[in-house]
C-alpha cells in the first residue's frame, strides 16, 4: 500500500498548518462556499419535493419544507466541519438531506395518510437520528474491515452511483420537465461540461479553483436565450421564513415506521462511513476511528433534532467529495461557509430561489465532472492498493458487478422484503456490503485472519507482491 505523504507548500516545505483547517480570506470562502452549495442544492430540495408532493402539500407547505432541509442541511454541515466536542469530523464534509430514506417515508405517507404521515415520518427520524448517535463508537470499528481495496472499490462506486443522477439532470431533470430529453437541454449539459473543463485548463490560482461555478453561471446565462431558465420561482419565494419548530404537528411514534427508517440510518452511517474514507484519502487526512465516530455522532445528532425544524434524515452528500477532489481546495472553513450559506437559504427563501434558477441541464453538465473525479479518485486509490492479487481481483470485479445492479437495473429488487429492498437498492451499500464480506473472506477468515493478527486496520489487507505500488 502507497504511503500517504505529508502535505508540503509550493517552495517543498512543510507546511505549519494542515490545508484541511487553513483559514482563507472571506472572499474566497465566501465564493468557494457556494459553489459547494451549488453543486449540493438540487440534491437537498428534490427529497422534500417528492415526499411533500406525495403527502399533498400546498405550495406554501412545500416551500416551508424545502426551507426547512436547506436550514437543517446547514446547520449538519457546520457540525461536521467545525465539531462541538467530540461530535463533527472536522473535514470539508458536506451534510444534506438522504436519499435513502425517500421511499420509505412515502410508504410511511401511503399507510397514514396525509394528516398524520409527516409527524410520523418526523417520530421515525428522531429515534433513528438516536440510534446512528448511541451506534456511532461501535459502527466506527468496522474501519478495520475498510483497507485500502475496498476504500477504492466503493469511492468508483459512489462515483458511478452518481452518474446516472448527473446524465438524468442533463436530459432536463424528469421525463415530465418541458423539453426533457430534448436537444437543447442535453447540449446545454455540453456547453456547461465544456466551459468547466476549459476553466479548469486555461484559468489559474483562486479561478481556476472557481472552474465549477464559473462553468454553471456561464450554462444559466446561455439557458436564458434557450428558454430553459425559470424565473418564476423568484417572484412567488418569501423573503424572510423563520423556521416554525414542528410545524406539522408533534412526532407520533409508529413501531413499523421506526424500523424501517433506522434500516434506512443503517445504510446511511454504512454510505457516511464510506464517505468520510474517501474523504481522508482525499484531503491527506486518514479518516481513523475516532474521525468517523465524531463524524456518526454528528450525522445522528443533526438527524434527531432535525425533524424539529421539518427536516429530514442528515446524510453525506459525495458529490461535494468531487468538488474537493477537482479544486483541491480542502479547507473544512469552506464547507463551513457553504454551512452558513445553507442556512441563510433556508431562513430567506428569496435567496434560495435565485440558487434554484440553474437549470438541471446545467447541473446535468457540472455533474459529470464532479461525479466522474469522485470515480477516478477510486480508481487511483485501487492503483495504490496494487491489483496484482488475484483475490483483489476478484473482490473488486464482484463488488463493483453487484453495486452496478441496482444502477443498471433499478428495479432489480422489487419483489424482495422491504429491508433488503432499502439496502440493497443503493448501489453504495450493496457494494460496500459485498467489498466487506469478500475482505473478510480472503483477508481475515482461516489462516489469512491469523496472519494478519497484530497488523493496524488501515494495512488489514495482505501487502501487493513486490514490484506493486
């Protein structure tokens, strides 16, 4: 395995302070922040959306519940990247509101109908928030089971996973969109995906940095003329919301919602885990065991007082991971700021609205760079794992075929018990899971655990044959 080196300056010497908690000025903070905010927004307000939609809200309820995931997906940000005690990561880590638990709570929303389904929802998230909170010093161990080939299998993973998110919002977002699939839309996601590449090759220093949110302003304003940009969305968004603490009514405790949302808090610690790895490779700073038990802490804790304020389950979001990997900027007072963004979107929807004006074929565009260096920072990580063993082989090959099944096939598992159905169904978690028991079927279980008795987690897989990385 490729040691990590220590982060040297341009002159080669080493640095005083780690560019994980470098402090940069406020301009750059405050532009490097939204574009973080930028490349997250779509994925905080399409959960509310669905689950408000599917609940029946009016337009009014919807905005207060888009508000509501902007302002607890900011304030689960800053408590990853400035910490309170021993709870945050204290990395450049995103936090917005999961995906996993999307279906379930629009089960949840079927079996109670519209009055009691979101205080419901809200009951099952609180003690699911609880259980990541009390879970988070015990799931952390499982770090041992996470050397570097199966980081690597499951950083491509997340990337891939996301891709098709990225080719979907190219095409306009959803097949009910004006234009879905039309030329115009999937050449807008060309001519964005051009002007961040061409950013990022011909600017240099703090724009070049800035690439992503140049190439987005440059794919609205050429949406305009495209009749792809909307700016209704201004015109009808409130201009101050303060957050109305169970505004829904009071959480009701239902024990089938419950069990369902903590698989879905399972799945989520299982993709925040993965996550915080890929990130400490990224940024130069291992995710050891109390990193990411800091880091469970603070997806627990913002999940469990965030149904207070009409959110949702807290979750990692991968594709500011890319963001990282693309600008090299790995400050956590960066995402700290977009944080703070965050939470001034969600108290003044009118801000908000103005993010929300980038069209999805825009984001369509940026993503695929995003999510494409979130794949290649995989694959470098597996070059260092060195793939010169046959097992490694084997556990990368079957680990990315069955993560690739639920992303190929989405409805691959439909006709599986519900719990399995929310596992496996990210493609994250079903290779991550299937990474896990390869590694320790080759690498710990017989003879070849016995072996590795006294070597540290972070080497638990055996070392490439000589000649490897």
């Amino acid at each position: 395995m490729a040691l990590r080196t220590t982060p040297t300056t341009d002159d080669g010497s080493t640095p005083t302070t780690h560019p994980v908690d470098e402090v940069l000025s406020p301009p750059k903070l405050f532009g490097t922040g939204l574009q973080h905010v930028a490349a997250m927004y779509a994925g905080v307000v399409a959960p509310p959306l669905i689950v408000g939609a599917g609940v029946g809200l009016s337009p009014g309820e919807l905005a207060l519940l888009i508000s509501a995931s902007l302002f607890t997906a900011g304030l689960a940000t800053l408590l990853q990247t400035l910490g309170v005690w021993r709870i945050g990561a204290r990395l450049p880590f995103v936090n917005g509101v999961s995906f996993a638990g999307v279906a379930p709570m629009l089960a949840i929303a079927k079996e109670h109908g519209p009055k009691d389904a979101l205080p419901v929802v809200f009951g099952a998230v609180i003690v699911a928030g609880v259980l990541c909170l009390l879970a988070a010093p015990y799931f952390c161990r499982l770090v041992r089971f996470f050397p570097p080939v199966v980081q690597g299998t499951v950083i491509t993973l997340i990337g891939v996973s996301l891709l098709p998110v990225a080719v979907n919002w190219a095409r306009g977002g959803s097949p009910g969109a004006p234009g879905y699939g039309s030329a115009k839309a999937v050449g807008l996601a060309a001519f964005t995906l051009a002007a961040v590449v061409l950013g990022n090759r011909l600017l240099r220093g703090f724009w070049q940095q800035m690439s992503l949110l140049i190439g987005l302003a440059v794919g609205t304003v050429a949406a305009f003329p495209l009749g792809l940009a909307d700016f209704s969305a201004v015109g009808d968004a409130r201009v101050f919301a303060l957050p109305s603490p169970f505004h829904f009514g009071g959480p009701q405790f239902d024990a089938a919602a419950i069990a369902s949302m903590c698989i879905v808090m399972v799945v989520s610690m299982t993709e925040s885990t993965a996550d915080m790895l890929a990130l400490g490779r990224i940024v130069d700073r291992e995710a050891d065991e109390p990193t990411l038990a800091a880091g469970l802490r603070a997806d627990g804790l913002a999940t469990a007082v965030s149904p207070v304020f009409n959110g949702f389950a807290c979750s990692a979001f991968a594709q500011n991971i890319g963001l990282v990997a693309l600008t090299k900027v790995r400050s956590r007072y960066v995402v700290a700021a977009g944080g703070g963004i965050l939470v001034l979107l969600g108290l003044f929807p009118v801000l908000g609205s103005l993010v929300s004006l980038v069209p999805q074929p825009v984001l369509g565009g940026a993503g695929i760079v995003l999510f494409g260096t979130v794949a290649a920072s995989g694959i470098r990580t597996l070059a260092e794992a060195g793939m010169e063993s046959t097992s490694h082989t084997i556990l990368v090959s079957v680990s990315l075929g069955v993560g690739i099944v639920p992303i190929a096939v989405p409805s691959f598992y439909d006709g599986f018990p519900e719990a399995v159905r929310t596992l496996m169904h990210s493609g994250i978690s079903a290779g991550c899971l299937a990474a896990v028991l390869l590694n320790l079927l080759f690498h710990h279980v017989g003879s070849a655990g016995r072996s590795l008795q006294g070597v540290p987690p972070w080497q638990s897989s055996p070392q490439p044959p000589t000649g490897g990385s």
